[in-house]
C-alpha cells in the first residue's frame, strides 16, 4: 500500500450531533457506537475506492481490518516525503483518556496512528502527554482508522505546529502522581496505581483536560467518561495483575 487517508473525529460535536443523527438516538447507553460507527465509515470508504478500481483495506486503531489482505479525511504519502513512520511498536496500553484496546496482531498493530495522523496534517504527536493535539480541537482528538490505498495520493502538508515546547505545562501540574514529564513516556503504572487507589480520574485524564489547546472543544463529561471507559479497565486490570504478581 502507497497512501494512507486519516480519518478522525474533533471535538465534542461528533458525540452530540453527528452520532445521533446516525443512530437515531442518544449514543449514551450502548457499548461501542463510536467504535462500531467508524467501521462503519470505514467500509464505506472502502466501497468508493474499490468502485474506482483501486484496492485498498482499513485500519483502525481499536482493532480490526477490512479489505485486501485484511489480517473532513487528510491524507498522507507513504512515499517517504512526509514521513508517516510506520514502526512495529510492542502492543501499548491506551493513551491516557483516548480509549481503545491495544490493538490486535494485524496491520493496525504496526502502524502508529499518531505519528501517522501528524503525517498527514492532522496535529503534533510528539507531546508532553503522549497524545496527538491538534491546532484547533487541541487534545479532542480520536483517531477512528487509516484507509491504505495502493495508489499515489497528493498529501495534505504537514502541520506546522508544536504546542509543547513553548507552553507553560498545566497538564503537568495537574498529574496527581506525576505521571508525565517533557523527556520521559508516559508512567503508565503510576496512572494504574492510582486508579485502584482512588476515582479521581476514573471521569477522565486530569492532565488531558488541562491543556491550554482546544478547551471549548472538551467532551462533554458523558462522552468522555464513555471513551475513558477502556482506558480505567485496561489501567484496574494492570494494576490488578500486578497485586496478584505480589501475592504469588
């Protein structure tokens, strides 16, 4: 495959219009509308792209191909211009608030969706929380999958961004373990520890909703209690196996 097209959601609109407009409903209540929506888009797209005789398969981030050798979109190049960096990381904990499990043993799995989505215009990736923020909907961001196409598509220009460095860090302050820092990754066992310890964060990352960037984009506490759900579980279940490890 030579392309990608990125696809994403910004924002807190795509909870309280768009999902319902969708579903004919109130997405709140059901298991994964977000999750099984963006399939859905997926092989939507998937279907254009075969009708014009190209071929093509989906990834998502949440697991999960459709298309040949399955095992507003931006687009980046996979022609190394852009640089979309598609490294083969070791399966990863989700990012703090963003949900989704770690993927599965299929492309998605080596494909870093961050880094992929800043290839394309999409935000920076390389920040203090670990988390693509994007110029206007700051840490609002989901990424819901990659279309990767084996034709040559014109890529959106990288965005000239990079909101980190001269910023004063709330995010960090905001931590209460500390669980980030500017030159280190994610502390992924401080956050877990203190899930099993406290419900502080269990309604969403307190770092994460101290960003300077995109505030009045936030989620609305139901949307992000919905899509920090998995995150807690994965993190109580670490934390978890961790108490058993002890007592064994």
């Amino acid at each position: 495959m030579r392309s990608a097209v990125v696809f994403a959601t910004g924002g807190h609109a795509f909870w309280d219009e768009v999902l319902p407009r969708a579903l004919g409903r109130s997405p709140a209540g059901l298991d994964d509308p977000i999750d099984d929506y963006s399939r859905h888009i997926g092989l939507e797209t998937l279907a254009i792209v075969r009708r014009h005789g190209a071929r093509g398969k989906c990834c998502h981030p949440f697991g999960g191909e459709e298309g040949e050798g399955a095992a507003g979109t931006r687009r980046a190049t996979g022609d190394g211009r852009r640089g979309t960096e598609l490294p083969n990381p070791k399966p990863r904990t989700p990012s703090p608030g963003r949900g989704g499990s770690s993927p599965p043993p299929d492309e998605a799995a080596a494909i870093s969706f961050p880094r992929l989505a800043e290839a394309a215009g999409l935000g920076a990736a390389r920040t203090v929380l670990g988390i693509l923020i994007h110029p206007v909907y700051g840490p609002w961001v989901s990424l819901r999958g990659a279309l990767l196409v084996d034709e040559d598509l014109e890529p959106t220009p990288a965005a000239d961004f990079d909101p980190c460095p001269a910023c004063e860090k709330p995010c960090l302050a905001a931590c209460p373990v500390s669980a980030f820092h500017p030159e280190l990754p994610w502390d992924a066992g401080a956050c877990a520890a203190h899930l099993a310890a406290s419900e502080e964060c269990h309604a969403g990352c307190l770092s994460r909703m101290a960003c300077v960037v995109g505030p009045e984009h936030r989620y609305s506490p139901a949307e992000y209690r919905h899509r920090h759900r998995l995150t807690v579980e994965t993190l109580l279940g670490r934390a978890g196996a961790r108490r058993l490890e002890a007592k064994l």
